[in-house]
C-alpha cells in the first residue's frame, strides 16, 4: 500500500468504487480512484487563492518527512515562471526527487503559448486533454437550428425566450463594448429581463458563475457565453446557460440579425451526457513543455458541499470541473501503480516509462489534435503524448538520471554556486567544463539553439527479459537529417545499459521556430517513442 501526498486535488488518485454517482443527474456512473488500495496524506497550501512560498515549501518538507511515496501538486506560479533557483514548488521538489519520490504537477491552465510552468526536469509536468463523453447543453433557435453548445443544466428552460446581445442592453452611461462582457453593473434590468443574454467573456480568467448569477438576478432567464478557447468546457452557471465557440457564435449573430425586427427567441436544452465521441485526447492548451498529457477536461469527481465557488453556488458531492489540476492526479496514480510492480525504480526511471509509452494518437486513431482551432499539436503541446497506464508498467527501455546528473545539467544552464546552494542546501562547485545540457538523459531530445551539425548522447537502461535487440527508427524534423550510432542495441540481461548517439545535420533553418520528429526504439515487443525538437538558427 502506497502513501501519495497531494497538496490540492486528491480526487482521482484513492478513494473505494461509488456506484451511480452524478452531477445534477449528468456524467452518471460509478466513480473510483485510480488505486482504491492507496493512502493519502494531504496538505493545504493555498488560502482563499493565495499560495504562499512558505506554506508551498512547509507542506513538501512535511511530506517528504512524513515518507510519502509520490507527491502530486496542482498548484503553480503564475507565466512566466521564475527560474528554479527562486520558485518555491521547484525547490521543494528538488529535495522530493533527492529521496526519491516522483513528482507529478500540473502544467498551468493560461492556454497561451509560453505559460508552462512546473517545468523543471526532475517533475513531471502534465498538460490537461479531452475524454470521449460531451457535456452537450444545445441551444434551440426560433429558426429551428440547433447551436452545440456546453453547460451543466439539470432542466430545459420551459419556453423559447426573447434573445439579446450584451453590448445591446448596456446600462446607461455605459459603453456597448463594456456591456457585452456582462459584469456586473453593466447591464440594464428593464433590457435583459424575460430574455436568453448573449455574453462574450473579456477575460479567460473571468469567474462564470459570477456573471450567470448576476445575470440571473437582474431578471434574465438564461445566458449564452462566448469564450472560443473555452469552448467544450463546462460550468456550472447558477443559471441557465451554455457556452459556445466562435464558429457557433457567428451563427446566432447571423440568426439575431435576421430576426432583429421580429424577435429572436431560443431556448437552452437540458444537458445531455454524450459518450463515446470522437475524436477524444484533444489538448485543452498550447504550452511551452509539458512532459506528459493526462484526462483533465470535464472531469466528475467528488466534491466539498461546502465549496461553492466552483458549484454553481449551491452544495454538491460531486462535481465537474477542468484544468491540468485535474490531469496531474491520474498521472500520480499510474506512477504509484508503477512503482508497486518496481519499487527500486527511481522517479526518473517512473517518468521515463510513462513518457517514453504515451501515446500521439487519439481514439481515432490519427495524430493528436489542438483545441479550439483544431491543428495538429505538438510536443509543446503534449509533452510525449497521452499517458498508456498499461503500457508503463512494461516499457522495455527506460532513460534514468540521478540528483547528480540534475546538477550537471544545471551547471551547463550556467547555474551559480550560490544559486545551487539554494536550490540544494549544499555547496556544489561546477567543473569547469560541463557536458552540453541537450546531453541530459532526458527522455526527450530538445536543442533551443541548433547551430549547424549536432550530436546528442544518450544512455538507455534494459527492463525487459531475455536476451533481446532494439532497432532505431526516424521521423525527421523539417529540414534536418537525422542519424543513430549506433543503430541497433543488442541487450542480455535486464539492468544492462547502453550508450548512443543520435546526431542531426540540418538543411536549412527553422526561422525561429521549432520542428519537431521523433526516435522510436522498438523489439518484437516494446515500442520505446521519444519526441525530438529543434530551433535550427544556422547549417
């Protein structure tokens, strides 16, 4: 029986099997955590949304002391991070990885490129992805037209009811742009009241029950919230309402303008559970480096009753909710499910195996895709790709590094004696020459700044059984060739190791972008997958 610590959601790593289980009557059935037959330990961190270094660092060193097994953390500073010397869950961690004890934290939910966070390499960092179930809360147009859109309403509204814009109900003395976002004091009650609002939401961050409550109390009977980068993301509103993308939005302003002088209605269907969809493993953001996605959108899990921010203001035992907080958890399970079929592994060794198994396809079968625009993503979006719990456990090869080769690698980042006492506690001296941090045994291949021909080591540890040889393969990058020394790995007996060195001559450059390939080391059995980026500056 493992113990994992969890400093803010421990909904999805224990917890014993709970049949028909439902928010409002949606997403029913039976709940369970990912390893039923685990402890927790938890440990608050965060006080009315402020999570302060001290208690951030207090709760690690508790849990380490405490002889936690893995830790998962859902909690992260705000883009851009500081770097790992000054962050305080970076520090905290450093220590967590010293005495072994795997890491698994979200990667931050700011949807824009460059917003990652969590990143330092002894964490595994997770990005948030789709399931196959839709939380779908339709909206009926006066035309008959149906609009998909997202909500968690337990009834239809009993009627088709008048339509409005926002920036057509402003209060007086307030401009129409302003009015459109539906904060409160913007709107006039005598201009909303009966009628469905349509609101564009002005920030990602905005609070959506907020704005439905107070739409709800100045007299409108539904609303309707725009948020492209949200879309297919659910809430509860504390009225009700639905959210929809852009595409959707473009068509109930054509529908509005062409009713504008016969009166546009609609009505906002009761939310229907949709299973099966596909495509699913959509990734909810578009983020500098994660290392791994996991299930993070729309996500039913147990709830306090007397949490009411995110519950629609009334109490609840379960309810749904997004966010790579969500993401992180399912990954701490799999790592404990992990280490109990290997506990002498090392949290690298536990990182390298989910990583290195996951998976860039969605259940369609074809490539990953990005939300909202609908693009194939990236590494940068998924890190390895959509986390295989079953194949982890087996993974064939495993790259594994130590507390010692993390110093190394932040000597060759030009880390300072003293910023590594303060990340350690201990004084460290880096050599005067220090390998190249893109020679990390990561289980990854990033070069930032590729500057003509280049060579990468790497060293892999055999987890299989029997004698055995691997063979390399290649996907590209963009504008580079791509070659293995050597390429093919003959093992004997599991625990042995061996080195190679996979080495890129580039054709062209990126122009400031990355491109991005792969190499694949597979036996009869064992497909062992790790992403390549590079940002080609010059040949």
């Amino acid at each position: 029986m493992f113990t994992l610590a969890n400093c803010n959601s421990s909904r999805f790593i224990a917890g014993s099997l709970v049949p028909d289980v439902s928010l409002l009557d949606v997403a029913k059935g039976t709940a369970r955590g990912g390893v039923p037959s685990s402890r927790l330990a938890i440990y608050k961190v965060c006080w009315f949304d402020i999570c302060s270094d001290a208690d951030i660092l207090s709760a690690l060193d508790d849990a380490i002391h405490d002889g936690v097994d893995v830790l998962s953390v859902s909690l992260g500073p705000n883009p851009p991070q500081a770097s790992y010397f000054q962050d305080a869950t970076s520090i905290g961690t450093f220590h967590a990885f010293q005495k072994g004890i795997l890491v698994s934290a979200s990667v931050g939910n700011s949807f824009f490129p460059q917003t990652a966070t969590n990143v330092a390499p002894w964490i595994l960092t997770v990005a948030a992805s789709t399931i196959d179930r839709e939380l779908q809360s339709n909206i009926h147009l006066g035309n008959s037209k149906i609009i998909k859109g997202f909500g968690l309403n337990p009834s239809n509204l009993e009627s088709a009811s008048g339509l409005i814009v926002g920036s057509d109900a402003a209060a007086p003395g307030i401009p129409p742009r302003n009015a459109s976002f539906c904060q409160i004091n913007s709107l006039d009650p005598n201009l909303v009241k009966g009628k469905i609002i349509v609101c564009a939401v002005e920030k990602i961050t905005d609070n959506a029950t907020q704005l439905g409550v107070y739409t709800r109390n100045i007299g409108s009977v539904g609303m309707i919230l725009v948020e492209p980068l949200a879309k297919d993301l659910v809430f509860q509103f504390g009225t009700q309402a639905t959210l929809i993308g852009q595409n959707e939005f473009e068509e109930l302003q054509k529908y509005i303008a062409n009713e504008k002088y016969r009166n546009p209605v609609a009505a906002i269907y009761q939310t229907k559970t949709v299973i099966s969809t596909k495509p699913s493993q959509k990734l909810q953001h578009s983020l500098r480096r994660p290392d791994i996605a996991a299930p993070g959108v729309n996500i039913l899990a147990a709830w306090s009753p007397v949490a009411l921010f995110f519950s629609g203001l009334h109490p609840v035992d379960y309810d749904i909710i997004s966010g790579s907080s969500l993401a992180a958890p399912h990954v701490a399970a799999v790592t404990a499910i992990i280490k109990t079929c290997h506990p002498s592994w090392s949290p690298a060794a536990i990182k390298s195996a989910m990583m290195t198994t996951a998976s860039v396809l969605d259940n369609t079968g074809n490539y990953i895709r990005r939300h909202p625009n609908d693009t194939l993503a990236t590494p940068f979006d998924y890190g390895s790709g959509h986390i295989n719990p079953v194949a982890a456990i087996d993974p064939g090869l495993i790259y594994d590094f130590d507390f010692n080769d993390v110093l190394y690698f932040l000597c060759s980042n030009g880390a300072t004696a003293a910023q590594l006492k303060n990340l350690t506690g201990q004084i460290f001296n880096c050599k005067i020459r220090s390998r190249p941090s893109y020679d990390f045994n990561y289980p990854s291949i990033g070069v930032s700044n590729m500057n003509g021909r280049l060579s990468v080591q790497r060293t892999v540890t055999y987890c299989g059984k029997g004698p055995t040889e691997y063979i390399s393969t290649i996907e590209h990058p963009s504008g580079v060739q791509v070659t293995v020394t050597p390429s093919v790995l003959k093992f004997t007996n599991p625990g042995d190791k061996m080195s190679f060195m996979v080495n890129f001559t580039p054709s062209r450059t990126s122009n400031g972008s990355f491109v991005f390939g792969a190499l694949t080391w597979s036996n009869t059995v064992h497909t062992v997958r790790s992403p390549i980026a590079l940002n080609v500056l010059s040949i």
